[in-house]
C-alpha cells in the first residue's frame, strides 16, 4: 500500500482520511506516516545487509523528533550538521556512536559538544578544519575520529544549488590536497583517521555518479593504505533521488547498493551512507485549504492558506510537486497556479495545475516529507504549520502550530 491512497475517492493515510485530520489539527498540515518511513530505511538496511554498514539518516531532510525516534528505534544512525541536530538525535534517542558530523562549517563549541558525547565520526571538509579539530581534541585530551570528505569533482546531473560534487562548489577537499590531508592528519596524536566521504548532491537519479565517485575514493583507499594509513569505512553520502512526478525516472536502491559494492569490491571497509530524502519524501504530504478563487485576465488563481514559508521549495528551486484534491468532489477542472498569500511573486506551490476545485477545498501537496517543513520560515510573521505522525491507526501530534504571539515574545520594546 503507498503512504498516502484513496478510498472511495477520499485520500487516507493509512485508515485515516486526510480530511478529517485537517478538521482535527486544521491547516496548513503536514502529515507524515511513519510505515512509509520505516519501510524507505529497511530497503537501504535490506540492500546492505551482507556488508557491514551504517545508515546515518541526513537529519536536515526532516528533523521532527518524531521522525527521528522512529529511525532511532530501528538502530538508525544519523547525519548531523549543526548542535542543533545533535541536541534532537540525542533527545530523540539516537546513539551518539552512530553520529556522523558532516558541514563546512562547523564551530568550535559544536566540535567540543561532538567530542563529549563521543560521535562516531567528524566528516571534515577542510585542512583548516582538520588544524581546529586538533587543537579542540588536544585541549580535551582526547582524540577525535576523522573521515575526510572528498570532493570528487563528478558530475551529479542534478539541480544546480543542489549539486555538491563540482570544484565550483565549496563542499570537501579537492582530490588534489586530500592525499597530503590525510598525511598531516596521520601526524597528529589527536586525531583517528577512520574513513573517507563524500556527498555529489541531492536528487540523484542515475547510479554513474555514484559509481564514478566511489570508484575515485576507493582508489584513495587504496594508495593510504601502500603508505600505512588504514581506513576502516567509507561513506558515500546520501543524494537518493525520489518520484516527484511520473515523468521522473526512478532509483532502485538494491541496483544503488549494488553499484556501491562492485566499486568497493572485497575491501574490508564499512558502507556508510547519508540518505535524507529518499527516507522521508515521499512519507509526507502537505495539506492545504483554498481560501479564495480568483482570476485576472483568464489566468485563474487559487489562493491558498500555506505559502512558501511552509514549503519553499517551489519558490527556490522551481521544484515541482504534486497537488491534488483531498476529496473526488463534482467540479469544473480548470489551470490553476496554486498561489499562498505571502506578498511574492515567488510565492507559488505549483503552476498551471488543472484542479477541480472551490473555495474550502482541501489539497494535498505530495512528497513533502523532505525539505519541506525543515525549510520553513515565520515571514510573514506567519506561524509555522503543525504536524502529525500517523502511526496505524492513530494520529500523534508531533510537532504542535506556533502561535503568532510566540513569534515575537522574545523581540523587545525600546525602553
Ligand atoms: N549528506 C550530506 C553531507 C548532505 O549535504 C546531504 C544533503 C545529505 C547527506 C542528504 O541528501 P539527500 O539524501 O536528502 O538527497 N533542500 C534541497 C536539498 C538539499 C540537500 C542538502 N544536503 C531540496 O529541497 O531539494
């Protein structure tokens, strides 16, 4: 059964119709359900299972305590980037030996933070970091475990501000510099060296990337291990691309697995991988209510009550995600753009939609389990839209609306 189905022509998340969700909890809504997630992450788990491996679930994909205490309960690990998502994985009950800290950024207090709760792994992105982990690590006695991520430079034939893998991006260290990395990081008492990484970018529908990648850092591997450095796993990254329309190809995750462990051949290295999306796209839907039909010049608009500050990904990205009525209702289909009431241009889920709608109609915008609530902002001062995990046959509140008087209580008036 996919995650979101209709009966009698009625959209249901599990046995729960959507529309008496959006009575219960109002909208805008994101729903989640939290078999499609468990399912998602035993593919990757089933794909791998006869290597030694590590799923680390890239928490900003969706960082809802929820989603994270579902993953935790299967064993999952974690991909963080901020002690922001450190604090959640830990209050989730995620286990700190299956952290992975991945980010070009990362600061002083987030290495310290990372080192006392003893992470699995910092994905480091540069020499200059590599120097500060040292230092951090030295001036707390200990010795911090280091996998430096390469930037392969291939190809990830994605969205551009979501391709990662290109010199001209700023993540990882070049090909060129990762060999002599790795010799000052082998030189110094407060670091471990444990493994290599890399991520090419997000959305990824072909297995060539990946393949060239992979095949670029085993050879690394390989030429570590003549001068004695010795690594013990390899992280691919994450970039799992989902359907978000029926023109999209899809990506088998068994012939992914597969690709992955012909380039790693019979080395004893563990597989770590970093999938965000592919867990929980499409085990999320954003339910939405139209406030007004309106039209100018024979384009028609349905005005909406989320924007894109609930989901920006149309906005940003020019993403497109499927809408469709909650309800098989008796309508005249016409092109819409599905419009918010944020004062932007921008601020559109979908365009030319043909919707078979009025006023009060509740819709649902597909695949937004990932990247979407996340990326969400209070302009507007609109408060963020709640969410609920569907859980069987029950639905838990998992994140409750903000109120608009939270959204300035911490703001002052001059004295
Ligand atoms: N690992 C690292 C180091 C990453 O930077 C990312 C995503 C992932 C793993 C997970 O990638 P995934 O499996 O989810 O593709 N906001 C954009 C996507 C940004 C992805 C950023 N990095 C979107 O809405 O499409």
């Amino acid at each position: 059964m996919t995650p979101f189905h209709r009966q009698s022509g009625s959209l249901h998340c599990n046995d729960l119709s959507l529309s008496s969700l959006a009575e219960q909890f109002g909208t805008p809504l994101y729903v989640y359900n939290r078999t499609a997630i468990e399912t998602a992450w035993q593919e990757f788990s089933d794909a791998l299972q006869d290597r030694k491996h590590l799923i680390c679930y890239a928490v900003k994909a969706n960082s809802n305590l929820a989603v994270l205490d579902t993953l935790a309960r299967l064993g999952s690990g974690f991909d963080i980037v901020s002690l922001g998502e450190l604090k959640r994985v830990l209050a989730a009950g995620g286990k700190p030996e299956k952290i992975v800290f991945s980010g070009v950024g990362k600061t002083t207090q987030e290495m310290e933070s990372a080192l006392e709760v003893g992470i699995r792994c910092f994905n480091v992105e540069s020499d200059s970091e590599l120097s500060r982990l040292a230092d951090v690590a030295a001036a707390h006695g200990t010795v911090a475990p280091v996998s430096l991520r390469i930037n392969p430079d291939v190809d990830a034939k994605t969205h551009p501000y979501i391709s990662t893998g290109l010199k001209e991006n700023k993540f990882g260290i070049s090909m060129a510099d990762a060999m002599d990395c790795y010799r000052r990081g082998a030189e110094s008492n407060h670091l471990a060296l444990r493994g290599i990484d890399c991520h090419i970018g997000s959305q990824l529908m072909h297995l060539e990337p990946y393949a060239d990648a992979v095949k670029l850092l085993v050879e690394m591997v390989d030429r570590l291990s003549a001068e004695g450095i010795h690594l013990s796993h390899i992280d691919v990254g994450g970039g799992q691309g989902i359907q978000y329309s029926a023109h999209d190809s899809t990506l088998d995750i068994t012939s992914w697995a597969q690709c992955v462990k012909d380039a790693v051949g019979q080395r004893p290295l563990e597989i770590m991988v970093e999938p965000g999306r592919y867990i929980v796209g499409q085990a999320g839907v954003l339910l939405t209510r139209v406030e007004y039909l309106k039209s100018n010049e024979g384009r028609h608009f349905a005005v909406v009550d989320a924007a894109m500050n609930d989901l920006i990904r149309p906005a940003l990205y020019d993403a497109w995600q499927a809408i469709e009525t909650v309800e098989t209702l008796d309508r005249e289909p016409r092109l819409y753009d599905v419009v918010g009431p944020v004062c932007e241009s921008a601020d559109f889920l979908g365009k030319q939609r043909t919707l078979a709608i009025a006023e009060h109609d509740l819709l649902c915008v597909r695949s937004a389990g990932a990247y979407a609530f996340v990326m969400s902002s209070n302009y507007n001062t609109r408060p963020r839209a709640a969410e609920v995990m569907v859980d069987g046959d029950s639905a838990h509140l998992a994140r409750a609306r903000e109120q608009a008087t939270d959204l300035f209580a911490d703001e002052f008036l001059l004295p």
